[in-house]
C-alpha cells in the first residue's frame, strides 16, 4: 500500500522525534537517511521520515536535497507533505526553513501553508506569533547563544519575512481557540490579502491537534514535531490508516545506551 504521509525532516535528531510522535498517534513509520534509492522498501508504513542534513547546509544543497525527497516521497504515493524543521525554528537570516519551504511550496502549487513549530510537551509555545521556549521569548533563551543559528529575534513572521520570498500572516490564539471553522475562514482571509506563509498560534496540544484537524487538505505543513499530533486522526478518519493500537514500547533486558544528539540547555 501506499503511504500517505510523507515528512521531510531537516536533521536526523529531528526526524526521530517526529517519527516518534506520529508513532504515539497510532501510525506506522518508517524512517529514513537520505533520500531513498530506488530499492527502499518500507513494508507497511503509513508514513516514511527522510532525515536530511540540510539545517546548516548550504542553502542550494538544502533546496535540492528536499526537493529530491518531496519527488521520492510523491512517488511513494504521499498525499500530504509535513516540513519538519526544530521547534526553536534553527535558523539564520538567509535560511534554510525559508528557502527550503519556498521550493517546497511552490513545487506542491500551495497557496498558503502554515508556520507552527511549537511543541508545548517540550515548552515550545507560540502567541502572538512570538515563540516561547518556556517562559521566555525565543531571544532571551539560551537559543540566542547557538553557535551555528543564534536565534536573536522571537517573532515568528519577522523571521520568515526575513528569509523567505512570500508574505507572512497571523491567525491568533484567539482563532485557534474558536475552533477548525474559524481558523479555516482566517485561512481563507489570509489567501485573499495575498499571504503565503500563515504563523498560528499555539498553546497547548488540544491546539495542535485542532491545528491539524483544520489543515486536512493542506498539501504542505511546517513545523516541528507538535504540529504532527493533529494529522494521523485526518488519515483515520478517512479510512486511510488502521484504527489506533496500543503503541507502548516493550523493555529489554540487560545494559542500555543513551545517546545524547545535542548539546542545548536542555540536552545538558
């Protein structure tokens, strides 16, 4: 069978945590390094996460490595493409998440695709289009300091607008808590003024999954792992993947190791 969720994760760390989420929700997944060659086989999956080193990469490499990635994924019969990118939106003011979502938009043909990488589980929130990692802006986290991708400005549009080619909106908490019809019709508003990049609001996961919920037909999405908790229940509901099982992962005896990818405050 086809998949039909198909992510595009801009490094491996990243890829895991989102193939970790869309498991808890219930979906097969397969992840990936690399964009697969022709022999990949990926059993019955739902969904296949290709992991790409393209968060610091230059932005050409970036590009086409995505792009190669989305052709593989479409495919594999993917019907819905998540961006994933880390939930304190790594970024420089050349890029990658907004060179690599302009090609990414404009090869699906989307009109308005959404910005969310808030992950509250992780306390990642967004509001007024200003991330939060806890209780402090972007900006004032130990984010500002990063050696490769210092995050010196906590607002969501500002940074898209910086670094990508389309015009960057707002749909407010306010929205997001009136439910899917009224974040549709602030969807619909935002295309009508010629906006291509919408940055929603998020507080808490009952947002996110009323995020996705709103973003079924959506072609593309970006964000980090939160805005995936919303998807796999569109597929379900559709008749598209199997009803939620038990996803608890057994224990194994003997010694372990933990691997640690990252070397942020949290990490430490």
């Amino acid at each position: 069978m086809p998949i039909v969720l198909g992510a595009i994760a801009d490094d491996f760390t990243g890829a895991t945590d989102l193939a970790n989420t869309l498991v808890g929700e219930g979906m097969r997944v397969v992840q990936v390094i690399g964009v697969p060659g022709p022999e990949a086989t990926y059993g019955d999956a739902d969904a296949v996460v290709v992991a790409l080193k393209s968060r610091t990469a230059p932005v050409e490499d970036a590009i086409a490595e995505s792009l190669a990635a989305l052709e593989w994924l479409q495919s594999e019969g993917a019907e819905q493409i998540l961006f994933k990118y880390c939930s304190t939106f790594d970024s420089t003011p050349k890029g990658n998440i907004g060179p690599v979502a302009d090609a990414l938009r404009e090869a699906l043909s989307c009109e308005l695709t959404l910005i969310c990488p808030a992950f509250p589980k992780n306390g990642r929130t967004i509001y007024n289009g200003v991330l939060f990692v806890e209780e402090l802006p972007l900006a004032e986290s130990s984010m500002k300091d990063h050696p490769l991708t210092p995050m010196r400005d906590s607002n969501l549009m500002r940074l898209m607008e910086a670094q990508s080619t389309g015009k960057v909106g707002l749909i407010p908490a306010s929205i997001v808590q009136q439910g899917v019809p009224a974040i549709r019709a602030r969807m619909e508003a935002l295309i009508a003024e010629g906006v291509s990049y919408a940055v929603i609001d998020a507080l808490n996961e009952a947002d996110l999954r009323t995020i996705g919920k709103a973003a079924t037909d959506h072609k593309l999405i970006t964000g980090g792992s939160g805005i995936a908790l919303g998807l796999p229940a569109n597929f379900r509901g559709r008749g598209k993947i199997a009803p939620k099982q038990d996803t608890d992962f057994l224990p194994n005896e003997g010694r372990a190791l933990i691997l640690a990818g990252s070397c942020s405050a949290a990490t430490r």
